[in-house]
C-alpha cells in the first residue's frame, strides 16, 4: 500500500517491513487536577504541568480538552482520537458540570442571563443549566468549550469566582477521586462514555467532600 489517504477498515491487516502492526488499544484514565497545575506537557511560568502527577506508564495519553491552571477537578486523558473528538467537538453538546464557588451572595435574577447567555469576543456564552446550592455556591451545566468560559461569564455579572471543580464530563463522574490522583476508567464507564451522544441530560451530580 502506497496511498498515504487509504482508510485502514477493523478488518484489515496492515504489514511494515513483513510484521503485522496493530493499533494500540484504548486507554482511558481519570485525573483529579489540582489548582494550579497546567493541563499541557510545557511548563509556563515555572508552573507545574498535569503530567507532573501521572507516572510515566500513562505519560503518553492526551487530555481531553482542559481545564484553566486556577481550575481543579475532572480531566479525562486517553489515547482514543474518535472518542477524544466525539467529546470535543461543539456538535455533540456533551454536557460539563461544575461546582462554582463566587465571592459575594449570587443574585437568583442573574440565572436567566447565564441561560440565555452572555456575549463574549467569541460569541453568546451561554450555561444549559444553574443550580444554586448556597448563597455563593452553584452548580453549572455547559455543552460549549470557550475559553475560561464560567469565569468570563460570571465576570460579566460583577462576580470573581473564586473556586472552579469539575465535576462531570458527559456520563463521567469525579466521585470522591483525591486531588492529585488517578485511575482507569472501568468497563462500564468507557461504554456509557462512548454513547454518551444518545443520552439524555443528566442530573447534576452530587458533590460529596
């Protein structure tokens, strides 16, 4: 085979040199990113990367998508590029909750704007879901992936967040997973991640320190 643009179908066997290669099978883990640290492998500004925290045996994985350094909780790494993109891509509209901790009482009024969202450089930002659980503790749903999207948001309402924790990513849950830690998806989270699209919306999940 010599077209670099053939598509190698399941069934196929590919050969190099006379040995017969096969694609690496999938890896998917679960991080607990603490504040602080960059979800990147290029250390800025002195700065800790994620991978500062993971043995090398999961070095290789990509994280899917990010989280800003201030920002701690779930970040998903794997070497599947189909489900990486399956997640990533804006036209999936997989659902990120996270718990959102701001620096005075939220005004309930505020919800309605966070719903129909808020214009940033990019475009209207807006939340599918606001839950608030105490004066200045919420809980928020997104399916877009704009940059530092909840801070700007938030902050176009006269608030600084002072805590960002991801808490689900599609069916995917943080749980009680330390910060700092890791582990490898089970069976059944991997299925549920990859029909993630054919699902209904979830209920918030329940943060339990």
């Amino acid at each position: 085979m010599e077209d670099l643009a053939t598509v190698v179908q399941p069934n196929d066997s590919v050969r190099v040199r006379g040995r017969e290669v096969r694609p690496a099978a999938a890896r998917l883990i679960i991080f607990h990113k603490p504040a602080g640290c960059l979800s990147s492998r290029a250390s800025q500004g002195g700065k800790p990367t994620i991978y500062d925290f993971l043995p090398q045996e999961v070095a290789t994985l990509a994280h899917v998508g990010r989280l800003d350094a201030e920002s701690e909780g779930l970040l998903l790494l794997t070497n599947d590029g189909n489900l990486t993109q399956e997640l990533t891509h804006p036209s999936w509209h997989v659902e990120k909750e996270y718990e959102v901790i701001i620096d005075r009482p939220f005004d309930h009024a505020h919800t309605a704007k966070l719903l129909k969202g808020i214009y940033l450089e990019e475009g209207r930002a807006k939340a599918v879901h606001v839950h608030v659980e105490a004066p200045n503790k919420l809980r928020v749903v997104l399916t877009q992936g704009i940059n530092r999207q909840i801070r700007r948001m938030f902050a176009a309402l006269g608030y600084k967040v002072k805590r960002l924790t991801r808490l689900r990513l599609g069916t995917l849950r943080l749980g009680r997973l330390p910060r700092g830690a890791w582990r490898v998806l089970t069976a059944r989270e991997v299925e549920s991640l990859r029909g993630n699209r054919r699902r209904k919306p979830l209920r918030p999940a329940r943060r339990r320190d």
